[in-house]
C-alpha cells in the first residue's frame, strides 16, 4: 500500500530569512518567509516551526509553532514569524504542507544552527531582496 502513495518533490518554494527593520524593536530582526517562486498559486499551505540543539553542552528546545495560509500566490512570499536572535543559534525547523489542486506537498526545511547570518545572505528569487535560504 505504500507503494501507491505518490508524494511529489516540492521545487520552487522556500523558506528564507530576511534581515529587515522592525518598528517594534528598533533593529534590525530576522524573519522567516514562505516563498513561492512556482506559476501556481499554494493552498491551504500549513506550516509547523520548531528551533532544537545543543547550548553550553546543554539540549535546547523551543515549543512548536503552527501558522497556516488559505492561500500563497504565485511569485510571492509571506512572513511566517520573527526569528527571535537566541534561536539563531539552534537549529531552525520549518515543516511545510500545501495543495495545489488536488495534489498535497509536503516538504521540511531547516536552517542549520547559526547559519543564519549577514554574511550568509544572498539574492533571493522572486523578490527583489537579499536573505538566506534553508536547506
């Protein structure tokens, strides 16, 4: 039976962390973008985020963040949270699941601990700013 489940590979849509100014702090911040460089528009795209690893010797986790979106036009990318900075040193998780019609995506993100950073970044596609891409 598992033979039959077809699970297709999810090309052209990312997550990425954008360096960008927040009114709130005063700085800039980091946040975590849903990207979607297909011609297709993603629906019902859900996403669960974690952060995990070791600091000082020590194992970290932070609690699971759920976010969901009824729809992610096409060539187009939304904010899915602030990047709070001790995070930055713990892995980043990002499980994404999407439809576009009937067929469901399903794909994990992660960027590395302390992968995160200015000097990471590079020109993103779709939208005219630099950030850095998950793996």
């Amino acid at each position: 039976m598992k033979a039959d489940i077809i699970i297709p590979k999810v090309e052209n849509v990312h997550v990425v962390a954008i360096l960008e100014w927040s009114d709130d702090f005063q700085e800039n911040c980091w946040y975590a973008y849903l990207l979607n460089a297909t011609n297709e528009t993603l629906e019902m795209a859900m996403i669960v985020s974690r952060a995990y690893g070791l600091i000082n010797g020590e194992n970290r986790n932070t609690m699971q963040l759920r976010h969901a979106f009824a729809k992610v036009e096409p060539q187009t990318a939304v904010k899915i949270e602030f990047l709070e900075n001790n995070v930055l040193q713990l892995n980043n998780e990002f499980m994404l699941s999407y439809f576009i019609g009937n067929q469901m995506f399903d794909k994990k993100f992660i960027f590395k601990a302390n992968s995160i950073n200015d000097k990471a970044q590079s020109d993103l596609p779709v939208i005219p700013k630099r950030g850095v891409m998950s793996i």
